[in-house]
C-alpha cells in the first residue's frame, strides 16, 4: 500500500459550509470497512460531531460548522488509516471519538444555555408525521438532543416534553443512527392503589406508559408500532427491570422521572452504551413517591447541572401547547405552592422564635 493521500478543497468564499475530502489510496474494501453496515459509522459520526457527511467511493462531502468539519475529517482520515488492519464496528467508533477527545472539543464550543435562531428552525421527520418545536424552549430542546447523548426535558403537563422525546427516538430509528427504542418509567401511580393488574409483563405496564404509546400510533400508526414491538425493535420495559443492562445503540425514554429515587435515577444514567442517546422528562411539581421519598429528578438536577455532554431543559406554563385552560391551571398551582412554601417558612420562624 502506498502512502496515504489526502486532498481537500474547500470554498473560498467567507461562509464555508461543506469540505470535499478525497481519501487515498483507493481501497473499496477499506472504504466499506471504513462507511460500515448501511453506512452506520458514517451516521454514528454525524450524530456526535454535527455534521453531515455524503460520500460517494473515496470522496466525501462534510457538511456543517468549520470546526465540525475539521473534527470530522480527522476522524475519517484516521479511521481510514486504522481501517487497514482492524475490522471497524460501531463500538470501535465510538470508543475512538471517546478517547481522541475530538467529541469533546466539538462539544465544549455548544452552548448548553441558549441557540442562535439565525441556526433555523429545527423540525423533525418522525414517521408520516413534520413536527414542528412550539416556542423557543421546545426548538432549543430538540437541538440539544441532536447534540447530547443524555438530555432532560422538565416541566409542567402539556408543554411536548414527552412527545417531542418520541419524536426524535422515531426519527433516530428511521435514520438508522439506532437499532432500537425503548420506552420506561417507574411504576407509580398518582396517588391511587390500582391493585392487581391482569396479564404479561408487558400488559401490566401497558397503562403506566399509555403517553408514550400514544405519540408512536400518531406517528408510526397502530400496525406498524405493533410490528416493531413484536420484533423487539421497540422495547417496553420497567423501570426496575434496567438494571444490570448496558443499553448500546438504543434511543432510550425514561418518562415520569420525578418518581424515581435517587438510586433509580443512578442506575438508569449508568446504563447508556455506546451509540445511545437518553431522554428524561418529568414534573417536578407532581411527585407521587411514596412516604416522602426524595425525587431523583430533583436530585439529579443539582448533581449533573454542570457535566459537560449532558443538557437540561426547563420548561414553564408559557410552553403549555393543550387546552389554554392548562397553561392557567399551572400558573395557579404553582403560585399555591408558593404561599404554602411561603406560610411554612413563616410557621417554622415562629417556632424559632419560642
């Protein structure tokens, strides 16, 4: 093999967007090595680094920010240079992004608090459903989703924390950046006993994870969903049943997790693997945990607030998209608990006092 080449041209105009990269020698066995299985490392590379990459035999086309593009094509050009001797997977991809520290450099340049609007509106392809984000907090969710591998989405009811979380699982799946979607939560209920519930597994938990269940049939449609549950390609499973589990290549949601405990809440977050990507959504104003028990959202907003590649977006009545009788039904009990937090306060000073 003779030594490798590699050719870039780029625009010269000031607003470069995409970088042509020629990699040499042509090898087509490298180059299949290098593009994987239905080219799932090159989509694996698009998704960690923000870029989008077209490739026709040895020339690529990189498209996205100039330091994402320089990042991507490092990659590539390493990749191909390992691809000579070693069989490429998508756990060798990602384990390579992880320890060059290229992820991390591209991630460090992402503002975890605020987003362009000059970027565009974010939509997203789910199926024979374009959604669309409502107001600037559901754009800035989708486009930290596209960007982290762990994401929370917090709020009140109705504000598309849940549905916009499926919506990207469907899209993942159908872009083939994962190879399965699954679908927990804990099993509380809100404030009642429900009893025995009769059936399998999977009938039993049926109810708790009915939202969810509801945003695929709006997408996918009822067959299509129940054929991919049959084939495992979308999972439903408890909480509890999480552990132990190393979840690769999997679009995880973790809905209702202002009912998990803080060691729930550890264990979930420990079992992202490699070419996942993990959505929490929950309500912090309606934990139903029994006796008192502290929530592990509320905790886990205060311990990985500041962890870098993990994003956290806080949504409030303003983004309640249901009835507009809701958006008020929360403002009201929100400031209920204002004054009861207020009246507590004021109670306890007094006891102080004496």
């Amino acid at each position: 093999m003779g030594k490798k080449v590699t050719k870039r041209m780029a625009s010269q105009t000031a607003q470069i967007k995409a970088t042509q990269l020629v990699l040499e020698p042509v090898d087509n066995t490298r180059l299949v090595n290098l593009c994987g299985q239905l080219d799932e490392h090159l989509r694996l590379i698009e998704r960690r680094l923000a870029v989008q990459i077209a490739n026709r035999g040895n020339q690529f086309k990189i498209t996205g920010k100039p330091d994402d593009r320089d990042a991507a094509i490092a990659v590539l050009e390493a990749l191909y240079e390992e691809s000579k001797n070693t069989v490429l997977d998508p756990q060798r991809v990602h384990l390579f992004l992880q320890e060059s520290g290229i992820e991390e450099q591209v991630k460090d340049n992402i503002s975890d608090k605020t987003f362009d609007d000059k970027q565009g509106e974010v939509s997203i392809l789910a199926g024979r459903s374009l959604i669309k984000p409502r107001g600037k907090n559901q754009q800035n969710y989708l486009q930290r989703v596209q960007k982290h591998d762990i994401n929370f989405g917090i709020g009140p009811a109705g504000t598309g924390k849940t549905f916009l979380a499926v919506a990207c699982a469907v899209q993942a799946l159908e872009r083939d950046q994962v190879r399965r979607i699954i679908l927990t939560r804990p099993a509380v209920e809100a404030g009642e006993n429900l009893g025995f519930l009769p059936g399998d597994l999977s009938q039993k938990i049926d109810p708790y994870l009915r939202p969810l269940y509801d945003a695929l049939y709006e997408m996918l449609g009822f067959e299509k969903v129940a054929k991919l549950i049959e084939r495992n390609v979308i999972e439903v499973a408890p909480l509890a049943f999480m552990r132990g589990r190393s979840l690769n290549e999997s679009f995880i949601i973790l809905d209702e997790a202002q009912n998990t405990t803080r060691e729930q809440m550890k264990m979930f977050l420990t079992r992202i693997g490699f070419g996942s990507t993990a959505i929490v959504t929950g309500d912090i104003t309606q934990i139903d945990l029994p006796g008192g028990r502290a929530s592990g959202l509320k905790h886990v907003i205060d311990v990985l607030s500041k962890v870098k590649g993990i994003s956290f977006t806080h949504f409030n009545s303003k983004d309640v998209v249901r009835h507009a009788l809701v958006q008020k039904i929360v403002d009201a009990y929100e400031e209920d608990d204002r004054l009861e937090e207020k009246q507590a306060g004021s109670t306890r000073s007094k006891k102080e006092l004496r």
